[in-house]
C-alpha cells in the first residue's frame, strides 16, 4: 500500500473528455471502486476523517450525528464521478446539485478538501491497485464534477434556501402524514420536481420531498411523508411535525414535468408516496386545461397505500380526458383494484407506444418497473424518472 497516494492538493481545472476518454474514464473508475465497495463501511470514515482534517470548518455542515449520514455522501459522489461519460444528464444534474449545495454555504475550498478526502479514502483501501492511470481517472472525473457545480453555483443569483411555516400536520396513519407548509414568498419550482427540506427535530439533516401541488401564488406547499424503517428525518416528519415548526426549504431540483408543445398521450404510474409528484402534475394539467388522453396507474402493497385514491378518483370523474387503474401486491378484500407489482400491471398493456411515461416512487419500485418495461418494448427515451434518496 502506497504511504503518500498520488492526490492532487486542488482540484484541477477539468478537461472535458472525448466520448470514448469518458467512457474509458468510467470504467476504470467502476473497477477500482468495485474492488474497494467491500470497504465501503471503513472507507466512509476515512473519507470524513480526511474531510474534517482538511477543512475543520465543514465539520459544522454534517449533523452531530453521523450515523445516518456517513455513507451517504461518499456513496452520491461515487454515484455522480461515474456518470462522467454521460454529458447531456449529468451536466443539468450538476448544475441543480452546485445551486443545491449553496444552502450548506459551500466554498471552492470545500470542492477541493472534497475531492481529496474522496481520492484519499479510495487510494488507501486500494493498495498496490492505486496506479497513476486510476488516480488520474478519479482525478479527472471528479474535476469535471466540481467544475459544474461551482459554475452553477457562482451563476445563481436566487436564495440558497427558503424559510416556510407548517400550517398543519394531518396524520393518515402511524406511518402517513400529510403536511402543508407555507413559505415566506413563492419557491420557483415547476409541477413534478422535488425539494429538500432541514426540519427542527433533525437540524442538518435534509430529506427530499416532492410537493404534490404546483406552485401556487401564496406560497403553500403540500408534501406527503411516510415513515421509512430505519428514516431518522422521515420519522420525526410524521410523529413530531407541529404546526407552527420552522422549516428551511433548499432550491428546487429534478426533471420530471410536462412538455408544453406535445399532445402525446401521457402514461403515469405512482407508488405509494410517490403520488405527490403526479398529483401535482394533474392538476397543472387541469388549471392549463389540457386535454392529453392520460392513464394513471397508482400501487401499493396494501389498501392504506392508495390513501391518495378517493381524491383523484374524484377528479377522473370531471376530467374525461384521465383514467385510474388501481393496484395491489396484497388485496385480500373485493377493492376493485389489479393485482400484482406495478411493473407488472403496466406491461400487461404492452410497450406503450406513442406515449410519454413518468414513474415515481421508492428506488426499489422505480428500478423494477423501468427495467421490466424495457424488457416490455417501451424505448427508454420515453421514460422519465428521478430517483433520489428517500431518507
């Protein structure tokens, strides 16, 4: 094992590759980290332990507790160094993530301790395997990363957060809430994207929420939460929440939306609390008075998961242009729902050609239903999705 890897001091300024450099790029950077994710638990503390090393000062950007955090950071920068060969998705990313990231009122200097910490953790648990051809692929990625972030960052001129007010807190059941936030003026975002939110019962602890309306002039928000096993912030979301808490509310990120020139038809398919989202886009859908023909596929594994059902039913009814077929992995009563996955309830009907798809739901759902509508016929161009962390 090398006592000093070879890390740059700074991150360099980058040099955007050829497509066929990128992708040489990326699998040199997928072989290294394949050999060291078996370390993935004792890697995440060298990373922070360099990081703080470093830069002491980014110590107070993490929770006291680190338990939750620890792996999540190096596991999204691992994520986003190998998406290097992919430009036209990962330079709009970046850019949402680098105007994210100045509510945690990050500076170049971080960019650099960053990028270091991260080569510095990798390095170790590689051993002889640390070549000057793996350390320039690392360093070469991630400088293509920072780059964009700090640029978008630099070229914002908005606020890095927003304040709002919870103005109240309606519980569907121990695990489901459904909270309404009111912020100081208006956050920019469209129908279909998502936000993360700071709460006071878990300080520095941010989560990501998709507000299930479209922006609206008195800047109220309405965001669905369901406790995840194991979810620090989602948990004290649901059984903490009181009217009048203050929450901090970061820049909008995100892709999913509706293209406003198409007539295409529209399939959409929800899960659980991934309904939020789609409702939000239905009723952009009904205030713009569009006639799309659209089909609504919403799933769950049990009966409570279609809380959002009543509600959009009712809306189906006014709108002749929108279908709802429900779904269950588990009905055991006579609820008029499909039974099944939602992968396997949307492929039933075939490739979907001609439409434009959404997906929204947990990772686990949105991974299952892509993967078996590819394998359906659906072209992935198509499909659009945005998976992020659920907690």
């Amino acid at each position: 094992m090398p006592a000093e890897p070879l890390l740059p001091t700074t991150t360099p300024q980058p040099v955007e590759p050829t497509p066929a450099e990128a992708a040489n790029m990326v699998t040199t950077i997928q072989a290294s980290w394949a050999a060291v994710e078996p370390h993935s638990g004792e890697l995440a503390r060298l990373f922070y332990g360099l990081l703080f090393e470093r830069a002491p000062q980014t110590r107070n950007l993490f929770p006291v507790n680190m338990q939750v955090q620890r792996s999540r950071l190096l596991r999204a920068v691992v994520h986003v160094v190998q998406m290097v060969d992919r430009p036209d998705e990962l330079a709009p990313f970046l850019s949402q993530l680098g105007r994210d990231h100045r509510k945690f009122d990050v500076i170049a200097e971080h960019y650099d301790a960053l990028g270091s910490a991260l080569l510095g953790a990798v390095a170790h648990f590689s051993g002889d395997a640390w070549t000057p051809a793996v350390a320039r692929a690392w360093t070469d990625a991630y400088a293509v990363v920072s780059h964009h972030m700090r640029a978008a960052a630099a070229a914002e001129r908005g606020p890095a957060s927003w304040l709002g007010q919870v103005i109240s807190h309606r519980r569907l059941g121990w695990d489901l809430a459904i909270i309404t936030v009111q912020t100081t003026e208006p956050i920019p975002y469209s129908a279909g994207q998502y936000l993360s939110v700071e709460t006071p019962q878990r300080p520095r602890l941010w989560r990501y929420l998709s507000p299930a309306t479209p922006p609206r002039d008195d800047g109220t928000l309405e965001f669905h939460v369901r406790a995840v096993e194991g979810g620090w912030v989602s948990r004290a979301i649901v059984a903490h929440t009181n009217p009048g808490d203050t929450w901090r509310i970061g820049p909008p990120l995100g892709s999913l939306s509706l293209h406003p020139t198409t007539d295409r038809e529209l399939l959409l398919i929800a899960g659980g609390t991934g309904v939020a989202p789609i409702k939000a886009l239905l009723t952009q859908l009904v205030e713009q008075g569009g006639q799309r023909r659209t089909q609504l596929f919403l799933g769950g594994r049990t009966p409570d998961d279609l809380y959002a059902l009543p509600e959009l039913r009712t809306l189906s009814y006014t709108q002749p242009w929108l279908d709802i077929i429900p779904v269950l992995e588990h009905d055991h009563g006579n609820t008029g729902a499909q039974h099944g996955t939602l992968a396997d309830a949307v492929t039933r009907y075939g490739a979907w050609v001609g439409h434009d798809v959404i997906v929204s739901g947990s990772p686990a759902m949105i991974r299952a239903t892509v993967t078996q509508m590819l394998v359906a016929g659906t072209q992935l161009d198509q499909i659009h999705y945005d998976p992020f962390t659920m907690d």
